[in-house]
C-alpha cells in the first residue's frame, strides 16, 4: 500500500535530497567526465556506473518513501476501552498493547507515530529524509538509500581526484574552465563529504540496532533489554528478506518476515 505524508518538514528534505542528487550527478558528467575524460571509454564507463549507483539511490529512496512502514490496520468499528484497566493488563501479558490515539489494539513492538499518526509495527523512528516512518517493512530501503548515498559520495570524491590528476598531466588548459570546475568540485566534496558522514552516522545505528534487536524507540523506552538473543544472520534477514544475500542490495523486491507478529496472531 502506498502512503505519503503532507508532512512540511519531511517534503523539504525530500526536495533538498533530490537538489542534491541532480547537482553532483550533474558535476561528475559535465565537469569531471565530460571535461577531463571525453577522449576515453574510461570516461563513459565511469558515467555510466556512478548513474547506476545513483539510480539505485532513487529507487531505494522512493520505495522507502512510498512503502508501507508496517501500519496497524486500524479497527472498521469503534472499539469499547471503557474497562480500559482490566483490559490492558491482560493485553501486555503477550505483548500486545491498546494505543488511545488510534483507538485500536497493536500487536508486539509497534509504536505510535506522532507524525504520521498511527501505529507501525517495529517502529524505528521517523525520518524527514524519506518523509516516512522507518518501520518493519521498509526498513530495508533506507538502509539501501543510506548505503548508496555513501557510496555514490565515495565514487564521487574519488572522480574529483582522478580528474585533477588527468588535467594536471594535460598540456591544454583553459583558465575560466578550470576555474569553474574548481568551484564545482569544492562543493560537491564538501556535500559528498557532509552527507557522507551522515549516513555513516545513521547506518550505525541502524545496523546497531539490528543486531542487538532492539529499535531506537526500545532503545529509549528500555523496551528491548531482557528480549531472547538470536543469530546475527536471522535478525539481518528479518530485515533484507528471504533469498540470497546477493539480493539484500536490490531495491525492487522484498518479502519481509514477520516471526514475532505471527507468533502473536490471534
């Protein structure tokens, strides 16, 4: 099911995200490949995988975007919370909690959203960046739009350093040309290097609380301590689905495995 939010916020990021994209994919063809290594099939063979890389950005980003983050359906009847205190004991012996502001009865480890407004099974925590809840079933995708993010930074950076290396072995020079791609190239290192760090940062502490099964909003609640350890590679595949791990950095398939909620199902 496909969901966006008309959060301001999260639109504002989502353009800068996109203003940034175009901006280095435009550098990198016209004033590192096109300038410095037009005459070789070394040149188009860089543009063409750094816009790999940079497609994979996009689909990751809007599939994380559009995704469903994991939404506790919410209930076709108005349910009665009237003995809302003997209820909800009973409720949180295996787990499953009443959420007031939805109104509705959520399974195991699923949050409410203040943002998006409704509950999400595994609820991470909300980015403004994908304009969405990094949940149980898309977390995935952000971790895949972190990854190329880095990756597209790295690729970038190192096609500034080959091409100033190229132009400084080359004997024709043009000063406003050359100052103009000098220009160009401190600000796309400047935001490779920014966003690089960023995600580095974020993909930490997704991997962190992957493996130690136990989400950011756990984290805080002091939700996930006494949880039963499980193998590293089953808490990853609980994320990057079923299949071959070659396939964990395709964006255009996903089927997630829910163990814990189907453990729950009533």
């Amino acid at each position: 099911m496909a969901v966006f939010r008309s959060d301001p916020c999260g639109i504002l990021c989502m353009i800068i995200t996109y203003l940034c994209v175009c901006y280095a994919d435009y550098v990198v063809v016209k004033h590192l490949v096109i300038a410095s290594m037009s005459d070789s099939l070394w040149g188009a063979l860089n543009a063409f995988v750094f816009n790999i890389i940079i497609f994979l950005l996009v689909v990751s980003h809007l599939r994380a975007v559009f995704s469903d983050p994991g939404l506790v359906p919410l209930p076709r009847n108005r349910l009665d919370f009237s003995d809302m205190q003997e209820e909800r004991g009973s409720k949180e012996e295996d787990g499953w909690t009443v959420c007031m502001k939805c109104e509705t009865y959520r399974p195991p480890r699923a949050h409410h959203c203040r943002v998006c407004r409704r509950c999400v099974k595994k609820m991470d925590h909300h980015c403004p960046w994908i304009n969405n809840c990094v949940g149980e079933y898309n977390q995935k995708f952000f971790i895949q739009f972190l990854f190329y993010v880095g990756l597209s930074s790295l690729y970038a950076i190192a096609l500034v350093i080959a091409s100033f290396v190229i132009d400084s072995n080359s004997s024709s020079k043009n000063d406003e040309s050359a100052r103009t791609k000098l220009v160009h190239s401190i600000v796309l290192i400047i935001e490779c290097v920014l966003f690089g760090l960023f995600v580095i940062a974020i993909g930490c502490d997704q991997f962190q609380a992957i493996l130690s099964d136990e989400t950011a909003v756990e984290h805080v609640k002091g939700q996930g301590r006494y949880r039963p350890k499980r193998p590293k590679i089953s808490l990853l595949a609980e994320v990057f689905g079923r299949g071959s791990k070659w396939l964990w950095l395709c964006p255009f398939s996903f089927r997630p495995i829910t163990v814990e909620v189907a453990n729950y199902a009533v």
